[in-house]
C-alpha cells in the first residue's frame, strides 16, 4: 500500500533495523534520515535498512540512502539493505549504492552480515 | 602546530597585549594554508551533500580567521530560501526568506559589515534578526560563482581585534570561493545522480511495463514509474473513450487522490469541442487540451482543487495508430526539504518519453485482455452450445393422430433458441417454442430455466381431469387461467434469474389430441402459422399476445399485457408450423429478409406433404433464399401437422 507511510525501528544489542513503508521520497526520506541520524547519535553504526514494504523510489529518496551511507562510511560504521525487488535491486548497483552497502534478500541475511 | 581556532585564555591575553605581532601573522598563515588545503581536498572528494559537509566548512573558516562564533546558509532558488546548514554555536534556525531583489544586491557586495548595511538590503536582514543576535554576526560574505548566488557566511566577533585585516579579508575570499565551489560540485553531483537515476529509470522501465498483461496492472505501474521518474508526488492516468469524447480515470496516485476527483466530478472529463487554454485555465481544460492538440500542457498549482490544487503536467499517450489513447498526468514536483518545484522542459521531454513507452504498454496489455476475452469467450461458447444442443429433444414423440417434425440450426454466436413435445400425464400434449435474449452461456442457462420451469408446471397436476378420475374434454376457461398462470410463473422465475438480459419470447400450445382442440398462450413469440388443409391461413396469438416472458415483474405484466389464452379446432390435413425470428429475419445477398409472406407461400405449397417434409421444404426455402449471406441468429422450426 503506497499510500501510507511509515517507519519502524527495531532496536537490538549491536545493530538496528529501520523499516519502511510507502513510497520513499523526500517527506518519507527526511524521517528516514532522521531515525538513521538519531540511533548513529545513540551509537548504532550496524544499520539494516529492510525495504520490503517499499516498492517506489524517488532520486531523492537515492539521495537521502547515499547520505547516511556517507555518515555510516565517515564513522566506519556499516549498511545492510534488504527486501528489495530487482528493479531496486538493479538501481541500487547503478547508482553505486552496493559498492558501499550489502544487499541481502531478506532481514535475517542482512543482520548476520553486518 | 597550536591550533588558533581553540585559542585559550593565555593566548587571548597575549593576542589582547601583541596584536598581528609578525609571529603570530606567520603562525596563522601557515595555519590557514594547511586548512585550505584540507578544504580543497573536502571539496574534490567529499560528500555529495553539502549540507553534511558545511560543519567542517565553517570550523575552518572560523579556526583560519580566529573566530569563535558564525554560520553558513546555502540559497534554494526554486524556495527563494537561505537554508542555515551550519552554524556555531550549533542552533536550529528557520529558513529565512530572500527576494530576488534582494538577491541581486547581496551579489553585489564582496563584504557587508553589521555596521554598514545597504540601505536595499536593510529589510532581509531585520528578517535576519534572530539570526545575527544569536551568533553576533558582524560580517557578512555572499558566496557566488560568477552570477550566481549561492548563500552566505557569517562571521562573529573578531577574536581580540574590531576588523579584518586586508590579508585577512583576502584569506576570507578565497575561503569563501572555497566553500562556493563546495555548493557548486555538491548541486553538480545531486544533479548528476538525479540525472543517473531518471534515465535509468526511463530505460528500466520501460521494458518492464510493456511486459505487464492486465491493464489494471499496467496502468498502476505506469501512474507509479511517472511519479517516481519526476520526482512527483502524486499522478494519475486517464484514458480516451473515442466514442463518447470523453478522459476517463484509471488510475491515481496516491489512490486516495481519486476520492478528491471524483467530489469534483472529474471522473470522466468530455474531450469533443477544441479547448482553447487561456490563463486561469482549470485542469480539466488542460487536460482536454492535451488530448485536443496531443502536446503537453502545464497547469500552475492552485488552479482548481480537481487534484488538490496540484502543480500539474499531464502529456499525451500516443498509440500506434497516432491517435491519443489517454494522459499521464504528474503533480507537484517535490525538491529536497519539502518544496515544490516548477516543472522544467527536461522533465516534459522526460515524461513525453515515458508516455509512449507507456501508450506500448497499455495498448499490449488492451490487446492480451482482449484476445483472453476472446478466448474464453469461444470456449463458452462452445460450452453453451453442448448446454443448449442437449435442452432440444432428439427425438420427438408420436402422436396420435398427429405428426410432428423438428428443425434447430445453430448460425453463428449461441443464441437461445428452444423447442419441446412434452407429453403430459393427462394424455395431453405440451409444445413449447422459444427465443431467449443474449448469447453465449447467459442465454443457455436462461433457456435452461425455462425448460425446467416449464416442465415444473406442466407436472404439477392438471385441473382438467374431472372428479371421477376420467379425462374429459377440458373447460376451456380454467385450461385459460392455468396457461396465464403458468406464463407469470415463468415470467417470474426468469425475471428473477439475475442475468442481465433475462426475458424470452414463448409460444406454448396445449394440444388434446382427442378432441383437437390446440390452447395456445403467446408471451411476445413470432405468431406460430396455421394452415389449414384448404389453403387458407392465420397467425395463433397475434391478437393475444402478452409481453415476453422475465421482462417486467408480474405486478407490471398486468398493466402492460396481460398473458391471455385461445384455442383453435384443428382438422384433418392442418399444418401449423411454429418457428422462431431466425427463419423471418433470415437475410439474402441484397440484404432482404425472408419475412412472414414467404413463410405463408412456402407452408401452403408444401402443406399436403407430411411433417418431416413440410420441415425439410421450408428449410430449404429458407437457405435457397439465403444464398451465400451470412446468418447471425439459430433457425428453428416445428411442425404439426394434424393427419
């Protein structure tokens, strides 16, 4: 469901997993960012972003993912994605993004190679 | 090296007593050029995003000058904003406004100090209050490329001095050229990876839709490529009803869109008459423009409220043939930080690219429903056909006294012809012919529940049969009421049967075949003929005929036409021939139909021959006039023929 928008964050002893829901532009991307930012503040730099619920992307919402791979990569932190179809998947290479974060098909993956 | 950017105390005193001792000079130059280095390098391989960058900016340029206190703002053009990115002490601020104007003489200041500020630029900078009480500003430095503005610095008080020095000020420049540049590559790389993303996009796409089978499908997943290619945050498809002139919605995003249209009628929008669009044009003459013209159109926000007072730009769908097949329509194009941005010509080249990949993909996905449609469509066909071939007796009882002969022809799609000899307990005879609207599997089912309600009824018992237990000659007015009973029940079940067209003409004849006397009940059926043995004819029912049956509830029938019975008194060498409209409606190569008249020549010409001649005559009449025209309806004939 594109419509609504959402995000969860699951907070475990080494890492942390934000999900989202909707279409990631800027409005969801910006609340994005700024879980990402608050749990790098709180000291989690394992991150797992799980997008399963996300089936739309927009540059922005690239842009935002490429941000907090900065943020993770200047604190030698790391970013696992999961749950992404192949067209996400493919544009993700594309863009660059899987040079500096894992793709994993699903969660489990995802976490245990942080 | 001592860093000057944390000066302590003791330095402070000194700095107070030696100021620019020719040491100190020294230190902070070396200093300085070490941190330009370090900038420049930040600049060439940092982030893409300024904005993270902009904290380090300003710690160099405060560190490098010996300031303690400043701020960076980076200008958005299209939000006619300065965004304050970094500042020390670290505070959030709002964005504070700028007006072109403005703008314009901010870019002719290399340096504006607290203590002169330019007349035309007095108003921003009371909007700046908070801002300039909270750091101190003293000094303000537009940061530019050539023409273009790109934000500012402000610096706080000067660490033990009123002003920069000359040198100073120059050291300022180039730092402020710096950060510039910084601003500069970072819009260079978000545009550049913007760019990477939509022609990506456009080439993922595209292959990706034209590949989706369900036009359901297809039209969602163009509405959602469009709004992510533009950056968009809302979209919609609406495709063209050439017949009606009309747009007709498909599909929003978000779906919830749709409701808004739909309160402002925008469901379906008339295309026909030429739109001209003049300034405070709606959306929906936008929209009928596009199609009208077939080019794009824009539609400033605010507008109207159809799309929620949406930025809009809506483009063409072409399909194969050139015609317009819809529009793709995309609003509010978003920015970073939550402003909306106008749409540029790149992105109607962009969505005009799009919308004929899109036109391929909705045309591929139109012309697999249909072949499906098609598909299933003769296999029900074809299933119909066994349903209604099996209803049609094979074989046709004897009756005494009496000769019977059928004919059914199915000619092109199913329709719902039916006839029947059913041979009641009472000894008598039920002959039923009948037509039921529609084709294909509706129509089998609804001669399906007719055929069985007929039978229901004719097996529930009969009145006629006297107290004693013998059959006797039946009182022609109950045998009346219980025929036009009969026909409202079965009007009745049909008119309840749920399909959409559910009525069907029927002609039923009671025959007791020991005094020959035929009760018939016509409900809206081709008056069945009746030849008698000297060559003279009449039409049964034509003057009683009620409505056909499932057309109208029962409480209706009444007021319109009522089901009435008749008799007639058959005698030796009487032919009646019941038929259905597909023998009078049969059409030859000049497009003329066969129509009763033949019908009454044929059955006199042939009417001493018996039953299964009579048929197979009039059958071939029929075809001889057919010729090589085509036929779209079933033929049936039944013959009675009294011996």
């Amino acid at each position: 469901m594109l419509d609504k928008f959402d995000i969860q964050i699951r907070e475990e002893k080494e890492h942390a997993v934000i999900e989202t829901e909707g279409y990631l532009n800027d409005a969801l991307g910006e609340q994005l960012a700024e879980k990402a930012h608050e749990l790098i503040q709180n000291g989690y730099t394992q991150l797992v972003i799980n997008l399963e619920k996300t089936s739309l992307i927009n540059s922005i919402g690239i842009s935002i993912l490429i941000e907090i791979i900065e943020v993770l990569t200047e604190r030698e932190g790391a970013l696992n994605f999961c749950g992404l179809s192949s067209t996400q998947e493919r544009t993700f290479r594309m863009m660059a993004i899987a040079k500096y974060a894992g793709i994993f098909p699903d969660e489990e993956s995802a976490v245990a190679n942080l | 090296m001592k860093d000057p950017s944390k000066p302590t105390s003791e330095d402070s005193l000194q700095a107070d007593k030696t100021q620019n001792t020719a040491e100190q000079t020294m230190e902070r130059l070396i200093f300085s050029l070490s941190e330009l280095e370090h900038l420049g390098q930040t600049v060439i391989s940092g982030h893409s995003n300024f904005n993270h960058s902009s904290k380090t900016y300003l710690r160099i340029t405060l560190g490098t000058l010996q300031v303690t206190r400043g701020t960076i703002l980076r200008y958005h053009p299209t939000r006619q904003n300065l965004e304050v990115v970094a500042s020390a002490p670290d505070a959030v601020f709002s964005p504070l406004a700028v007006e072109p104007d403005e703008v314009a003489n901010l870019l002719q200041h290399p340096f504006i100090e607290r203590a002169a500020i330019p007349e035309s630029l007095e108003q921003f900078f009371t909007r700046s209050a908070k801002l300039i009480e909270t750091i101190d500003v003293h000094l303000w430095v537009p940061l530019k490329i050539q023409d273009e503005f790109l934000g500012l610095i402000g610096l706080g008080k000067f660490l033990g001095r009123e002003a920069l020095e000359a040198w100073e000020k120059e050291l300022l420049t180039t730092l402020a050229h710096q950060i510039s540049i910084a601003i500069a590559y970072s819009q260079m790389v978000e545009g550049i990876q913007s760019e990477k993303f939509r022609l990506f996009m456009l080439a993922e796409s595209a292959p990706q839709i034209c590949q989706l089978l369900q036009p359901e499908a297809a039209a969602e997943q163009v509405v959602h490529q469009a709004v992510s290619l533009l950056d968009a945050n809302a979209g919609a498809l609406m495709l063209t009803r050439p017949e009606q002139q009309q747009l007709e919605m498909h599909f929003t995003f978000p779906e919830t869109l749709v409701e808004d249209i739909e309160e402002h009628n925008g469901l379906v929008i008339p295309y026909g008459e030429e739109v001209s669009v003049p300034p405070e044009a709606t959306s929906a003459d936008v929209l009928k423009s596009v199609v009208n013209e077939g080019i794009p159109g824009h539609c400033p926000p605010k507008s109207d409220t159809l799309f929620g007072g949406k930025n809009l730009m809506a483009v063409p769908i072409p399909g194969r043939d050139g015609d317009v097949l819809g529009v793709l329509v995309v609003g509010d194009k978003e920015e970073r930080g939550g402003s909306i941005a106008p749409f540029t010509d790149e992105d109607e080249i962009l969505l005009d690219s799009f919308a004929k990949q899109a036109g391929v993909a909705i045309e591929n996905a139109h012309l697999h429903q249909e072949a499906l449609e098609a598909r299933q469509l003769q296999a029900e066909m074809e299933e119909a056909r066994k349903i209604q071939v099996n209803l049609i007796p094979d074989m046709l009882p004897d009756i005494p006294g009496y000769e019977i002969a059928g004919h059914y022809e199915p000619r092109g799609p199913v329709g719902g012809d039916y006839y029947d000899c059913i041979a009641l307990s009472t000894g008598y005879w039920g002959l039923a012919i009948a037509d039921v609207s529609g084709k294909g599997m509706q129509a089998a089912l609804l001669m399906a529940t007719l055929r069985a309600g007929l039978i229901s009824e004719l097996s529930r018992g009969d009145t006629t049969v006297v107290e004693n237990g013998e059959q006797d000659t039946p009182d022609p007015a109950v045998l009346y009421t219980e025929l036009a009973e009969m026909a409202l029940t079965l009007n009745s079940l049909l008119y309840a049967s749920g399909t959409e067209e559910k009525y069907a003409t029927f002609f039923y004849s009671h025959l007791n075949p020991e005094t020959d006397i035929l009760t018939t009940l016509n409900a809206g059926h081709n008056p069945p003929l009746l030849v008698r043995a000297d060559g003279t004819y009449k039409w049964l029912g034509e003057e009683v005929g009620g409505i056909p049956l499932g057309m109208f509830p029962n409480d209706m029938v009444a007021n319109i036409a009522d089901y009435e019975a008749e008799h007639v008194q058959l005698a030796s060498g009487d032919v009646v021939v019941y038929y259905t409209d597909g023998v009078t409606e049969t059409v030859n190569i000049e497009d003329e139909y066969y129509e009763e008249d033949r019908l009454v020549e044929a059955s006199k010409a042939c009417k001493d021959s018996g039953a299964e001649a009579i048929r197979k005559y009039l059958h071939d009449s029929v075809m001889g006039f057919q010729g090589e025209a085509d036929q779209f309806d079933d033929l049936t004939l039944l013959i009675l023929r009294k011996q």
